[in-house]
C-alpha cells in the first residue's frame, strides 16, 4: 500500500485524516456485537474504544438504544472515542444516533464518498450533527489506536452504497482484523490488489452474502476465524450456503452472531484469543 494520510483531527477534510489515541489499561478486546440483522464491532484497548458500524434500526427497533448501549455499558465502556461508519444503510448506522446521543464527545468518520448521500444527510440532521463536524475519510487513511495500526481504504466517489463500503484493518503484530461492510467480490478484489490485508479475524462481507468474502479474499487475508454478523432467521438466507463452503475450504473456523451471541476476542500473546 502506497504512504497515507495520518489522522489529524475530528473535523478533517476528506483528504485523509488521523485519530492519536492514547494509551491506558492493559485489557484489549474485540468483539463482534449479536445486533440482530446488522453489524457492530468494538474495539477496547487500553481505556479506548471504537465502534465500527453501530447496528440498525427498522419499524420501532433500534439497535442502537436496546442492544448496543446496554452491552457497552455491562463491557464497562465509559467513553467512545471513535463511531466508525462504514456506508449509510441503516442495518450498519441505524443505531449511530442512540450511541452519539449517550457519549456525545465521540468523533464520528464516514467515508467522503457518501458527503452528499441524501439517507445519510437526513441521519445527520436526525443526529444534529453538521457535515462539518464529521471526519470525512478520503481515498486512504491511516491512525494509531495505542498498539494498534488502524487503517481504512474508502471505493472513489460515485460508488453505490455497498461498494462504497469503507474497508478497515486493524493490526498490532499477528493480531489482525479486517472489516468490510458491504463491500461486494469485486471491490474485494481491488483492494487485494492495492495493499496487504492479510488477518487473523475477518468478519465476513455483507452478513455473509454470495455476493462477499469471494475464494479470492479469503485467500488474500488467510483467516483463522471468519466472524459472520447477521439476524437469527433472516430472510435474506445469510450466510448463503456458498459462503459457508467457501470458508470451510479456506481451513478457516466459522463464528457466527445469529448463533452464538456476540462474537468476541482478547489480545493474548500477541494474537487474538477467542473467549466465552
């Protein structure tokens, strides 16, 4: 991957920005929240804490208020520092507003693709945030989180929504992690030509859809756990029985929300430990 842009501040333009996070308690985990029909990932490491999609919301449901904020608060989360928001379908921000609401002081980045995107405008205006005060992402960014090399690769403007889906890998060592949102086979493909997105744990593109987490990707990231994130009985079918296929013939353990609850791991030895 060619140099990047640091994270710099919370009101960055889209040219790149950075987010310094500092360092403070030894326990580091990451968990992969059950938010039914949606994705939430949660990263703690040493007193920090970042959201990476916040859940959806549909009908009188949100995910955001009774899901994911009561399992903050029982992780002993005090503070969010960084709402990471991949594209703007509401099964990935739907929840965003209930979560800004509790930790007011969190940044907010969204890929600069989606500035204009008339759904995610009116969640903003919902939310009362102005444009402004968003981090918008550009072409390639990259911060530190402590220990952790955080990373995002955002699709050039023009994008659907899915392919527009930011493209996150965080990494300390051997403890990897690569979160896609929507992102389709062939934006996979492209970002595998672009940089290195090899990992330890990789939650499967699209809640496990056969149109994500391609033979190819997997290749590519060389999973030991592939963690799927999606609604018990969904009507969609996920995860497809092509995903599944194809994460068994990648050698890779299958995680999966709608089963198990949430999907979680804590640094051990310099990798990601799954635990209870």
């Amino acid at each position: 991957m060619s140099a990047v842009p640091r994270f710099v501040g919370a009101a960055a333009a889209c040219a790149g920005v950075g987010i310094w996070l500092g360092l403070r308690e030894p326990t580091t985990r990451l968990t992969f929240l059950s938010v039914g029909q949606g994705d939430c990932a949660v990263l703690q490491h040493d007193g920090r804490t970042i959201l990476v999609d916040a859940g959806p919301t549909s009908g009188s449901f949100d995910a955001g208020a009774r899901v994911v904020l009561p399992k903050l608060r029982s992780m002993g989360v005090e503070r969010v520092d960084l709402l990471l928001l991949t594209h703007p379908d509401s099964d990935h921000l739907g929840g965003a507003g209930a979560v800004l609401r509790a930790f007011p002081g969190a940044r907010i980045a969204i890929p600069g693709t989606f500035r204009e995107h008339p759904q995610l405008k009116a969640y903003l205006a919902q939310w009362k945030l102005r444009p402004e005060s968003v981090v918008w992402l550009g072409a390639r960014t990259e911060g530190r989180v402590g220990a952790f090399t955080l990373s995002v690769v955002c699709p050039p403007p023009g994008q659907a929504d899915n392919d527009g889906s930011a493209m996150v890998r965080i990494t300390a060592g051997d403890a990897g992690a690569v979160l896609t949102g929507d992102a389709p086979s062939d934006v996979e493909r492209k970002a595998a030509a672009e940089g290195d997105w090899s990992a330890q744990v990789v939650n499967a593109g699209h809640h496990g859809s056969r149109s994500s987490t391609s033979a190819a990707w997997l290749r590519e990231v060389r999973p030991e756990w592939v963690v799927v994130s999606c609604g018990r009985d969904n009507r969609y079918g996920h995860p497809s029985p092509e995903v599944l296929e194809r994460v068994a013939r990648a050698g890779a353990k299958l995680a999966r929300t709608d089963r198990e609850g949430d999907v979680a791991f804590e640094l051990s030895g310099g990798r990601w430990l799954r635990v209870p």
